[in-house]
C-alpha cells in the first residue's frame, strides 16, 4: 500500500510506535493508546487525502458530546501533532489542522454538566484573593 492511502488511525499508530513510544513511560503509552483508540472510533476508514478541515472539525464536534472539553483539547493536541508529521512526511498536503477549533458553546456547555461545582462562586473569597 502506497504510504498517501494510509488512513489516519494507520498513520497515527505508526507515528506514535516510531516518535512517540521510544520517549515516554509507560503510563504515558496508555494514554496514546486510549487516543488510538479513539481514532479509530472518529476517522476509521478515512485516508489521510481525504481530510479535511470540516470533516475533522466535525468528528471534534461529534466527539465533544460525550467528554468534557478538557478531554476534547488533549486528545485534539495528540491527533494535531500527528497531521502535522503527516504533512512533514508529504502525506497531507495542506495544513487541515489550524482552523479547527477545540472549543464551541457545545463544549462549553457540556464543560459545565461534568462538572456544574468549577465555578468561583463555590470557593471561599478568601482563597481566591490569595491566589
């Protein structure tokens, strides 16, 4: 197979065997794996030619429903380094990757359903003008 029809979660995994595991603990290699994972579930099938900044944006999106944001933006800043190799490596042709955004009223919203007691109003004033 000719490397510019690897799909992403191909590419991804083997961008994390040959840059990313040599380098890090193994708890940290759980945490790609997870990410693996999840690349799967969002971009299974899809050729890294065929990416482009509304699909991945809408596969964010679609992930966005169902994690915090926080989770949102670790996992986008894993699969952005990724692309980024990709387009190093002449197998994205285009940067796909900058005018994605990690964060709309959606995750915003679903941010404060996880978690509804991350507000300043819940703390002490004390502690926060010590802070």
């Amino acid at each position: 197979m000719s490397r510019s029809k690897l799909t992403l979660p191909e590419y991804f995994l083997e961008w994390y065997e040959r840059y990313r595991k040599p380098d890090i603990r193994e708890s940290t290699q759980a945490r790609y794996i997870n990410k693996y994972h999840r690349v799967i579930n969002l971009f299974d099938g899809i050729k890294l030619d065929q990416l482009t900044t509304p699909l991945v944006q809408d596969k964010l999106d679609e992930y966005g429903k169902t994690v915090a944001y926080t989770t949102v933006a670790k996992f986008w800043d894993v699969v952005k380094s990724s692309l980024r190799d990709a387009h190093i490596d002449g197998l994205i042709k285009k940067d796909i990757w900058s005018r994605v955004s990690r964060l709309d009223q959606l995750n915003v919203e679903h941010t404060r359903a996880f978690y509804p007691h991350k507000t300043l109003s819940n703390y002490n004033p004390i502690y926060i003008t010590i802070l």
